[in-house]
C-alpha cells in the first residue's frame, strides 16, 4: 500500500497558517511565536510528518554552504505598475515606509499587480507568508475578494477595502478635522469654506463629513456649502463670488492647489494634504511613510501569532497627521 508523504501544506492546512509559516515553525524561528511553533509541533507529530530526506540534506548542504539564508518575504499588492508608484510623492513616502518596516524586522518584500489575472495563483508561487494591500482607489472588489485571505496575514493601508475582513492602517481624518475646527476658532474664524477640485469629491467625502460634523459641535463654527472647482468655475472671480455669498472668512482645502487664488490671501486658510513643497500654506501632513511603516509593523505581529485576517474582527489602526505651520495659519 503506497502512502502519500504528510507535507507542510497538510500542516499548514490544519493549523490555520501559511506553509511557509510552518517551516519557519519547525525550525524554531523566533519570528514565529512560542505558542504557534508549539501547537505546529504538536499537529506535525499528530500528522506523522517527518521531512523529505532529500529536501533534509538540500537544506544542510545550504546551511554549510557560504550562501545567505533567503529572508521571508511579504507580497505588496499594487493597483498600478511598481515604477509608476515610485514617482508620485504620495504613493513613494508608502513604499519607502513598507521598505523601512521591512528592513527593521529582516523581511524581503515582493511587489505584485491586484489586476493581473494570475494574481492569487502568483501569491501562491511566491510563497510569501504575508501581504500588505497599498491603497488602491478605483479598485476592482470582485478581483480583491478572491484574495487569500483566510490563507495568509493580511493589512490593508486606507480605507478603499473596508468591507472585506482586514485589518486596516488609516488615516485619523476626525482627528485632522477636530483639530483644523479649533485652529480656526483660534484664528477668529465663524464661516468655514471647503473648496475641492470637483475630481475629489468622492475620495473626501469623509473629510467633508467630519468637518460639517465638528462644525455643527461648536456653537461659534458654521461650515457652508463647499465649492467643487470645475474648467468652468475654475476661476477668481467665482472663488471670490462664493467668498462674498457665503460671507467665508476661513477656507479648508483638499489641496494646496486649490488656494492659489488671489482673493484668498487675505484670510486664514490650510490645506488638508500638506505637501513638501507647501512652503507657503499652513496644512497636515498625513505621514504616509509612517503609515507604510505601521502596516509592516502590524503585519509581523500578524505573522508572529499565526492569525490571518478572518481569525479575529476587523482592526483599525488610526494613524494621525502631523500639523506643518505656515503664514495662511
């Protein structure tokens, strides 16, 4: 009678955990926690596993070798390709943090397109035994929920998959908006614009939300109707025309762009996206490198305990934005 060889992926199965995670398991790892490696024992022993005497003597022959043991490695999903991520400042400050974090806790990271068609099959080749989502807007739901997650750790940064089970790294934007209120107040401001590129309404939607909301909180503080620039109000004339009607003598932007207008130079005024260029414009800057860092950080603690996302509810992880002053504010 011929019987089939137990394996790690029989292990991995029983356990909850990745194949990869139960080799590092089994070799005492410390970057997996005492608890798991002893239930991994446990079930191995259970199983009647024993290791591939060929695979035994590759990985002695490694290990007498002069060759650097591989470090684990962590699959980073992009919406688009890696060079053109790398370009943007937002999205590269997210790279060199999940970089940093990788670096910090010996992990290797390998970059992987959400819209290939062959995505799930190419996490499977990689072996990796985790993966960080990058914030993805416009991203196909169908395609993100056919994601392993019952098989791998997974981290989200941002709030685009907050309907699937993951644990997610955002951005504090109640925080950001509680304290713009009062930095306002400060200032002497009562009527409070928000003004917006109308291709942004639906990413800050949220934003809009929270400031109406602390606004209605505080009896000296009125938000009015914002403004949403188009090609045909895109002007300074209309931006003055809403300043007068709406009696505005404070302005929120989405952007440091939107407060290039001559009539807005007057009164005090900050961008929630404060870029490093906004030397000018008083604003938040949202720390995406920190937030990159945090979703590696997050993820390892993940790995450690051999929990995959569906385990426990949903996490979210808030992280704040640092106020850069400047003479609008």
């Amino acid at each position: 009678m011929v019987h089939n060889r137990i394996t790690l992926n029989d292990i991995a199965e029983r356990c909850g955990i990745s194949a990869a995670a139960v080799s590092m398991a089994l070799k005492h790892s410390p970057r997996i926690s005492a608890k798991t490696r002893k239930r991994v024992d446990k079930i191995a022993k259970e199983l009647g596993y024993r290791p591939d005497p060929l695979l035994a003597a590759l990985a002695r022959r490694r290990e007498n070798s002069n060759e650097k043991p591989s470090k684990a490695l962590i699959a980073i999903l992009l919406n688009e390709p890696l060079d053109q991520a790398r370009q943007h400042w937002w999205s590269g400050d997210y790279l060199r943090g999940l970089s940093k974090g990788a670096k910090e806790l010996g992990y290797s990271l390998h970059y992987l397109e959400i819209a290939n068609e062959t995505i799930t099959q190419r996490l499977h080749d990689s072996n990796a035994i985790g993966m960080v989502i990058f914030p993805m807007r416009g991203i196909n739901l169908e395609r993100a929920q056919e994601l392993p997650f019952t098989q791998i750790p997974c981290v989200a940064i941002g709030q685009e998959l907050s309907g699937l089970p993951i644990d997610r790294i955002s951005l504090d934007f109640y925080d950001i908006l509680r304290d713009c209120c009062t930095r306002m107040q400060d200032a002497g401001c009562t009527r409070i614009g928000f003004i917006a590129s109308y291709g942004k309404t639906n990413v800050l939607a949220s934003e809009i939300g929270a400031l109406q909301a602390w606004c209605l909180m505080s009896p000296k503080l009125t938000c009015v109707e914002p403004l949403f620039l188009t090609n045909k109000n895109n002007t300074n004339q209309h931006v003055a025309d809403w300043i007068k009607k709406k009696r505005i003598n404070g302005v929120v932007s989405a952007s440091s762009n939107e407060l290039r207008f001559t009539c807005l130079k007057k009164i005090p005024r900050c961008t929630l996206i404060h870029q490093k260029g906004d030397k000018d414009v008083a604003g938040y800057d949202r720390q995406p490198a920190e937030r990159g860092l945090a979703a590696i950080r997050h993820l390892h603690h993940r790995i450690q305990f051999g929990k995959h996302s569906t385990d426990t509810p949903p996490v979210d992880i808030r992280i704040g934005a640092q106020w850069v002053p400047g003479p609008s504010l």
